[in-house]
C-alpha cells in the first residue's frame, strides 16, 4: 500500500497541489474521530431524549410499574389542568415583561457606556454592569429573599424611611411577582447589554458624523441611525433572552417554591414537579413538547417579522 | 477634527453629561450594592446569645460547621473543571473539522448540531435522567458530567474561529511533512487558545452556577455541588444566622470572582463579536 501512495504522490500529484490519496485517507479517520464525541455525545444527549420525549409524553408512567400508553389524555390533563395552565400564563406574561425590560435596559446603558468617556471609566462601568451575570441565580435569589424579606429586609427597612408601610414582597402574590421578574431581569440584562456594546461599537463614528451635519443630535440620532442600525443585534439578543426567559425556574424555586398559591409557578417549576415529585413523567414530557412548540413558535414570528424591521447595511 | 467630532456626534448629547452619569452611576450602584450588602452581612453576624453584632469570620466558621463545604467545593469543582476541559476539546475537534475539511453529509451534520440549541434542557430531562439510570450513573458526579461534555454553542463558536484563521498554515506545516494530526494539535490548536478561552469560560461560568440539573441528578447530599448545599442552608433560616447563608453565598462566589477578573476581556470581546453580524 505505502509503495502505490508514494508512487502516486511522486507522479501524479505535483508539490503543494491537491492533497494526495494517502493524506486523503489520513484526514478521513480525523474527521470522524474529531466529529465522535460531539455527535455521539449530542445524539446520546439530546437527539435520543427529544424522541424519548415524544414518546413518552403518550404514556403514562411512574418508573416504578409499567409505563401505559394513554393517547393524548396527557395534553387533554395539561390543557384542563389549573396548575399547568396558570404556570403558563405566568411564564408567558414573564417573558413579556422581563424581556421587554431586559432589552430597554440594556439597550440605553448600552449606548451611554460607548458614549464619550474616559477609557478606565468606561472599563469601569462595563465591568459593574455585566457582574451579576457571573454569580448563581440560586445564589443571587438566596440573597434577595433576605433584602425583600417583609420583616427586617433592606428594602423595606429603605422604603420605611420614606414612610412606605411594610410590602409583603414575598408574601402577596404581586409583590412574589415582581420580586422575581427583578431579580430575573437584575441578573441577566448583562448579556444583553454586552451584546448591544458589540452592535453599538460596529455602527461607523462617519453616520454620527454626516447626520450631525445635516443637523440631528440626541434623540433623533438614536431613534433613526441607532435603532435601525442596531437591529440584527436587536433581533438576535431578542432572540436569545425570549429563550431564556421562557425556561426561568432557579429564582421562583429559590424565593417563593412558585407560592403564595401558583402566582409564581413556571412551566419549567410544573415540568420538576410533575416528574421529580409527583412521578408522572408521561405529563412532565407533554409540557415540555408545548413549552419547547411555544419556544419554537415565537422565534419563527420574531424570523419573520425581522424580514419587515431589521436593517441589514 | 477627532475629538471634537466625536463629542458633538456622541448619540445622546441631548441628554448632557450629567445625566448620563447619573444614569450610570445609579445602574452600577444597583448591580454592585447587593453584592457589597451581601459581604458586610456575611462579615458581620448577630451573636444569638447577646445580640451584638460581631465583625469578624465567625459566620464563615457557622457555614463550615453546618455544611461540608468542603466536600461541595470539591463536587462543584470537578464537575466544573472536567467539563470545562471536555468542552474546551469537543469544540475544538469538531469545529475544526467543519471548518477545515469537506465530507458528505456535512452540511446536515452542522445543521442538526445546531438545531439542538433551540431544544431547552428543560425538555430531554427526563429521558436523559432514565439514560443516565440506566448506565447506572444515577447519583454520581459522572450524571451531571458526561450529558455536558458536547456542546453545540460552543462547536458553533469553535468553527467561526477556525475558519478566521489562514488555511495557508496547514499547506506550509504540510510541506514541512506534518501529517493532518500535527497540523491540528501542533498548528491550529495553540493559535485557537483565544476562542477556547471563550468556550473554557462560559462552561464554567453556567457549570459553577448550574442549580437545575445538579437538583435533579443527584439525590445524597455527599454528592450535592454547591449552589445545590447553599440552598440547604437556606433550611436554617428559623435557627441560623443570615449572615451564615450570606458567607456561603460569599465562598461560592470567589472562584467565579477570579475568572471574571481573568476571563473578563476574552468573554466580552467573544460575546460581542459575533453579535453584529
């Protein structure tokens, strides 16, 4: 064999052309032993439990007898379910809000930092703004469940001073709400807000320039050269925290358990419960398919509606 | 003309400087002040006999006798660091091989990795916990390593920085007579340190911190991680201190403290770069 490769190399294939026969075959073994552990290891991971998913989510199941097939009757459960169905609304309404907030946030802190400044003091604010995002959301909820605590809690110790009576933050079902969507929103805006640095950065200094001469300052420049210009960012940061934010369970499981009653229940909080707690794995599955279509669902319309409203220059 | 030019085209002149600072001065106040609140509480206990307030470590001493600490900071950091590691490599390989080489069923190959991106854990996570029991992996450390070690994100992230780099390389370590592993791990390895720092970062950073799987996966608390052991100590509230859960919050926090100040230039210029485009 070495003979024939050698002998095709000296003739056939002259120096520094096309790879010869022999490295051909060197370079096939590469590919897939390189390939092997990520697609073993996602097909493994996650392609088999996608389908696992699937399946499961017609049967129902406890592990420990056999698992019965049941049609559909989990959808139907999910659908009549109060529980499921009120964790739904809850994420949805969360995701509307906490995302909303989360891209106007950063988005403006975004454009004040890359405004004029000196260098360490832009460092400075860039590093302040984006901490949260390296700490543990269990972590940062432990911490907020002390500073919202009715009792002794900082905030209201603060708001105390202004004359404000004592909010039972974690108590009321709306003050669980908020508290929950702030300390969401408090930890990860940072992401959004690194990725609009990076789409700020790119807009040319010479658009702020030209604008400046035909006489648009301020507002008017964000509005009509910012914004536009900033759009496949938009989008994708969009993107990422709708994603996110429809798969939020560290913060309510660690401050409220989904309480008081389920104003704080997501539909990731009812996957965990219905498998881990109550052993219906089959119900568990079907919520996870509906949020995972939802999922789907909402970055396909957000696709679409970025062909009418994303600037691409 | 530059200075001058980019203080009069600065987006929100309008505003002036000082409310600009104000804004951010009020932003930075509210990311850092919890985190300043949470270190002087954890430095300060309550002393439950007398009431005063004790400045000192004594709330660091209350974690260490209330939870192994150390036992978790080991669990969380060898599932951390293996997964770092094993991500760190599978992206490389596999990045490399989509950027540099062309097969026949590339393309679909690329594309189903990246569709797993866009199916949240939330949802494999009970068929990948019945996987896991029946490798027999349940309550281990390994269940919460091996289902982390492919990573799509960062296969994605490792082949935009292969493909940055000259293919040229490969021709010239080629005709020095480097064969196709040489050229990888001799060559294009040690240039793609940048990329793999992003990759190596941003596994820790989610791993460190991970709460979901953690809980699921494993069940004695000889085998919790830390997020996972500080929420037990959540469970003292009524006897313990506050300041007691602070300082464990504390202690969890310096290793993802080192790798910010660290990682924090790679992270933000790799997080920002692909952003635009």
């Amino acid at each position: 064999m070495s003979t024939t490769t050698l002998s095709t190399r000296a003739t056939v294939v002259p120096k520094g052309a096309k790879p010869a026969p022999e490295k051909k075959r060197g370079n096939r073994l590469l590919i897939w032993v390189f390939l092997a552990p990520t697609v073993i290891g996602l097909g493994i991971f996650t392609f088999i439990p996608i389908i696992g998913s699937i399946v499961l989510a017609f049967f129902r199941w406890d592990i420990i007898t056999a698992p019965e097939f049941v049609g559909v009757d989990n959808f139907v459960q999910l659908a009549a379910n109060p529980t499921v169905r009120v964790s739904f609304l809850n994420t949805i309404g969360f995701v509307i809000v906490a995302v909303t907030l989360q891209l106007a946030v950063a988005l403006g802190l975004a454009v004040l930092v890359q405004s004029k400044m000196p260098n360490w003091l832009r460092t400075f604010f860039r590093s302040a703004l984006f901490f949260p995002l390296i700490l543990s959301a269990a972590s940062v909820s432990l911490v907020m469940a002390y500073l919202f605590n009715q009792e002794f809690g900082l905030v209201n110790q603060v708001l105390g001073w202004f004359g404000v009576a004592k909010i039972g933050w974690l108590t009321t079902g709306f003050g669980a709400k908020v508290v929950v969507l702030l300390v969401y929103v408090w930890q990860n805006f940072g992401f959004t807000f690194l990725l609009f640095i990076g789409g700020v950065a790119a807009i040319p200094k010479e658009v702020y320039e030209a604008s400046s001469i035909d006489g648009a300052t301020g507002w008017r420049q964000f509005r009509q050269i910012t914004i536009p210009l900033i759009s496949p960012t938009m989008l994708v940061a969009s993107v990422m925290a709708i994603i996110g934010a429809l798969q939020i369970f560290d913060q309510p499981y660690v401050l409220t358990r989904g309480g008081p009653g389920d104003e704080t229940r997501t539909a990731v909080m009812v996957i965990y419960e219905s498998a881990f707690q109550q052993l219906e794995f089959g119900l568990a599955s079907a919520i996870g398919i509906v949020l995972t279509i939802l999922i789907m669902l909402v970055t396909a319309v957000q696709f679409q509606l970025s062909k009418r409203f994303v600037f691409y220059g | 003309m530059t200075i001058e030019a980019v203080q009069r085209t600065s987006p929100l002149r309008g505003l002036g400087s000082l409310g600009k600072y104000t804004l951010l001065i009020v932003a930075a106040f509210l990311t850092l002040a919890p985190v300043v609140w949470t270190l002087i509480t954890a430095m300060s206990p309550q002393n439950i006999d007398t009431g005063a307030i004790e400045f000192g470590g004594g709330a660091f001493a209350d974690v260490f006798a209330r939870i192994p600490v150390w036992l978790y900071t080991w669990n969380s950091a060898l599932v951390t660091l293996l997964i770092v590691v094993g991500q760190m490599l599978s992206a490389a390989m596999a990045g490399y091989v989509f950027a540099r080489f062309e097969f026949r069923s590339k393309k679909i190959l690329f594309m189903l990795i990246l569709a797993t991106m866009m199916v949240p854990m939330q949802v494999t996570i009970v068929p990948v916990f019945m996987l896991v029991r029946g490798m027999g992996l349940a309550d281990t450390l390994l269940a919460l390593i091996v289902p982390a070690l492919p990573t799509a994100f960062g296969t994605f992230l490792m082949r935009q920085y292969f493909l940055s780099l000259p293919p040229e390389l490969a021709e010239a370590a080629e005709i020095d007579g480097a064969g196709p592993w040489r050229v990888f791990f001799g060559v294009y390895l040690p240039l793609a340190a940048p990329g793999l720092a992003i990759v190596g970062i941003l596994a820790f950073n989610y791993h460190w911190n991970e709460f979901f799987r953690p809980l699921i996966m494993t069940i004695s608390e000889q085998n919790f991680t830390l997020p996972l052991g500080l929420v037990t100590l959540q469970g003292n509230l009524g006897t313990g201190s506050v300041a007691t859960v602070l300082a464990g919050v504390v202690i969890s926090m310096i290793p993802a403290l080192l790798v910010f100040i660290f990682g924090q230039k790679p992270l933000r210029e790799g997080l920002t770069a692909g952003a635009g485009k």
